[in-house]
C-alpha cells in the first residue's frame, strides 16, 4: 500500500463479458470529465449511467449531461437532506451551495417546481434522489423532508418516471409512506441498506434494490443475506460514486469502472456466473428506467 494513497484511483479491474449499467452515479462530484469517466467505465463493460440530482443544480446538471451523451440516463430530485435546508436554511453551508437563509415551504415549492419540469423532460428517467434520512436529519427537518418525499412520488406518478429512494436509518417511514401516496409502477431502493426480512417486503411490491459497494465491507452481514434473498429480476447494482468504494479499495474514490468488482461479490453471494447475473442486471435496469 505505500505508493496508493487514499486519492489513488483503484486500478482497473478486469472487464465484464456482458455489459451492464451503473444505477447510481454522482459524476458532477467525481475528478475529470464525464467523457473520461464514460470511456473508463466501457472499457470494463460499463455502458450505461444513470446520473443522479440531489438538488436543484445537480438536477439541472444531469438533464443537460444525459442529453449530450447517449450512454448517460438522468434522475432529477431534492435528496432528503436538502429540503430541510431549503425550508430551515443551511448556515453551515454543508451542501454545495454554501450558507443559505431559511426560505420556509414558498421555497421548497418553487424548488420542486422546478424539479417537476425537469422530469418532463424525455432524457430524464426517474424522479430520485427523493426519500427519508434519519440519519443526518434531526425531528426539525422530519417535516420538510416527508412533504418533500410526497411531492416527489406524486411527481414520478404524474411523469411515469422511475422513483429512486434514499433511504438512510428510515426503512419504516419510507415504506409507509409509499404505501400511503401510492408507489409509482417503478421504484429503486437506491444503496439497498435494509435486511433479509425488508427484501421480502420490497420483493413481493416489486421495488428494485440496487446493490453498491458496501455490500462487499466485512461487516455487511444482513445486507448480503438481504441480497441473497433478492430475486435476480429485482437486482441493480450502482457505485454511488464518489462513494462506497468497494473492497478492497473502501476509502478510495470509487467511480463506474469499479461495477465489475462489486458485481463480481454479488455474484458469489447470489450463487449466479457473473455472465447470468449481469445479463439480468443489464434487462433490470433498462426495465426500471425505462431506455
């Protein structure tokens, strides 16, 4: 390890014999250009992105990047976490756009507002990443955040686009909630984090999980037994890059050419080829986003 160091890109790893696609990438917030990452990605039988809103911008971003690359899919939304600070305001300026005013529910409306026009357009696919963070959002931002996520899948209803779902530490309300709106016809549970039992309840509504690099972690335990029970024709795999590098790169900057070592673990884990699990992974994801 002493030439690497935490900013080393991984190596690449060898290619897959049957392409598949990355659900779940962040390239806005990875080192050089989308050609760069496009072409490294298809080099190891990546062929397809699915690039990821989380804001406004972000969202903005995807749209106009998935309609200047065929290979590229985009989904628009405000992630759990940034509707708070769009309602409350963000004086720590922790997201991107730096330190912002409380703007209250006006400002979260003309936010989604704008996401909804977004996901009118033909290239854009899902409406995501929309859903619950327990995690970094303490009982003051509950609010926002669950109004935000109700927008959002009264959206992808109203678009026919894919629903993508963050959920961090929220399995319960997230599940509610969709029962409670209504789940649009696709849903992808984006970084898969529940258990074995939560698989059996999003297998049997028929919501996609979509498998990242943390699956490989040593302490991943319930979340290899969730994907051993997953059916095959439920399965995505993503990076979340920058994100949940796989091992035995875990702490490195993670980017799509990494799919094939995190396909390769699910693989092992499924006691599928790695030909019959991509196979599948590549007709899951087309099917969930609809190219």
């Amino acid at each position: 390890m002493s030439s690497t160091t935490k900013d080393t890109p991984p190596p690449l790893p060898e290619p897959l014999r049957v392409a598949v696609a990355d659900s779940h990438t962040h390239l806005d917030m990875q080192d050089g250009t989308v050609e760069e990452a496009l072409a490294k990605a298809a080099s190891v039988g990546v062929t397809t992105v699915v690039q990821v809103g989380c804001d406004v911008n972000g969202s903005r971003w995807a749209a106009e990047t998935a309609a200047a690359y065929e290979a590229v899919h985009a989904t628009v939304a405000l992630h759990p976490n940034e509707a708070p600070r769009i309602v409350l305001g963000d004086p720590d300026g922790w997201s991107r756009q730096g330190a912002r005013e409380p703007g209250g529910d006006a400002a979260l409306d003309a936010a989604l507002a704008e996401i909804d026009a977004l996901a009118a357009l033909p290239h854009v696919r899902g409406v995501g990443e929309t859903g619950l963070d327990h995690f970094r959002t303490g009982p003051d931002g509950m609010a926002a955040q669950q109004r935000s996520f109700r927008a959002h899948i009264e959206i992808a209803k109203r678009h026919g686009k894919a629903l993508v779902i963050h959920d961090r530490e929220a399995h319960d309300d997230v599940l509610r909630i969709l029962r409670e709106e209504g789940a649009p016809e696709r849903v992808v549970f984006h970084c898969y984090s529940g258990d074995a039992e939560m698989a059996k309840i999003c297998a049997e509504a028929g919501y996609y999980m979509s498998f990242a690099g943390n699956v490989t972690f040593k302490n991943a335990r319930p979340l290899r037994d969730a994907l051993a029970v997953a059916p095959p024709e439920l399965v995505l795999v993503e990076t979340d890059a920058p994100f949940l590098t796989p091992a035995p790169y875990r702490g490195r900057p993670n980017a799509p050419y990494l799919i094939p070592v995190t396909l390769r673990a699910m693989a092992e884990v499924k006691g599928m080829t790695e030909e019959a699990l991509a196979t599948a992974v590549a007709a899951n994801t087309a099917r969930a986003f609809g190219y």
